[in-house]
C-alpha cells in the first residue's frame, strides 16, 4: 500500500510543480502585451479582440492544475461559478467558451500556429521567441 502511495505522489510532482510555477499567457505573433482585466473579458466572451488583433481564447479542462490556477489568480472565480457563467451564457446564444486543449504541448502548438491565438502555460514552457503577452 506504501508504495502505491509513493508512487501516486511521484506521478504528481510534475504536475504540482506546474502549477507553483509564473503562469505566463503566449499569443501568436501579432497579439500585443496585455493586463489582467482584458483577459478577464476575453475568456469571458466580453471582449474578442486585444488592441486591434482578433483573439481566440484556449483553456486547458476542468480539474487541470493550471486552469484552476488561471481562474483563481486571473479571474477570480472558482470552477463552478466560470462553468455556471458559459452555461447561461451560451443558452442566452452569448457565445461559446474558449477552445479547451488538454495540455500544455497541445497549447504551445496550437498558439503558434493559430493566428490569434492566446493561451497560458508554465514559464518553463514558454517556447524560444514566444510571444509573452502578459506573466503573472
């Protein structure tokens, strides 16, 4: 039994250290640097651009680390309540919530290849050249 436990929790470390690592949000090429209140209204829906550049929003599933992370430090709000949001939001015909990838390597690509794109990932995994639009 120990050493099932030993290694449940050797399984989670990376993903642990994840998670207490800067969280830093990349865009493609053209999206410009940006605050805290304007990715707030882009993941929200409010907003679909950031200065003049069109963006699309990529979130990470529910229970990842780093989006419970994201929606605490950046938008303020617990799994529940962003979830509640989308769901009258989108059966009000609001919009539908951001693009869900199911980690990092698919973020990375995905911003990269994807004009507009803007997605948050650890720092450690900040590609060479990536545009860092904002670090918390």
């Amino acid at each position: 039994m120990r050493r099932i436990l030993f290694l449940l929790l050797i399984a989670c470390l990376p993903t642990m250290a994840l998670a207490e690592e800067a969280l830093v949000f990349i865009g493609y090429g053209g999206v410009p640097k940006t605050e805290p209140a304007i990715l707030q209204r882009l993941y929200t829906g409010r907003v679909v651009s950031i200065g003049e550049q069109l963006a699309t929003p990529v979130n990470y599933p529910a229970g990842h680390p780093l989006r419970e992370r994201f929606l605490a430090t950046i938008m303020g709000q617990s799994e529940e309540q962003y979830t509640g949001y989308w769901l009258v939001r989108r059966y009000v015909g609001k919009g539908a919530p951001p693009l869900v990838l199911p980690d990092v390597e698919a973020v990375v690509a995905y911003v990269l290849a994807t004009p507009g794109a803007v997605g948050y990932v650890p720092l450690s995994k900040v590609p060479p050249g990536g545009n860092v639009i904002f670090r918390r």
